[in-house]
C-alpha cells in the first residue's frame, strides 16, 4: 500500500485553489501549514497502480507549483503480490 507525504508547492496567490484541488481527489488528505504559504499532503492508495493514476491527477493541476517529498512507504506484501 503506497503511502507517500509532502509539502505542497502553490503558484503565487493560488494557496486556497491548490486546497481546493487536492481536496477534490481521492487517496488525498490536505493540512494547511498555519505560518508558510504550503500545504501539507498525505497519500494512501491501495496499490502502485491506482498511485500512478493519482500521480497523473496532481501532474495536472494548474495551482500546483511543486511538490517536495517528505516521507514514502511501499508495503512489501502489495509488492510481492503484484509481481505474482
């Protein structure tokens, strides 16, 4: 089960269009930063596949700036029963 956080990056002024874009996607748990102008996203998806779906979702998004990994985990047990 991939598991991923970051710090997310917005365009200059588009701090409330990023939170509300990544709201919108499932796997997707935003927290505002209360003294920087970042969010702070958790992913959770069941499987490699649906985190690369999402990862095309957040590629997308017009607000985002960039995003900066902060800690990722693959569960051994999903990735030995994809390569089965």
């Amino acid at each position: 089960m991939p598991f991923f956080s970051y710090l997310a990056y917005p365009k200059p002024g588009a701090k409330q269009a990023l939170l509300n874009d990544l709201t919108t996607l499932d796997h997707c748990e935003v927290m505002v930063a209360e003294n920087e102008e970042i969010l702070i996203l958790v992913t959770d998806t069941a499987d490699e596949k649906k985190e690369k779906e999402l990862q095309k979702k957040l590629n997308k998004l017009k607000s985002l700036q960039s995003l900066g990994m902060t800690f990722g985990h693959t569960d051994e047990q999903t990735k030995d029963r994809q390569k089965e």
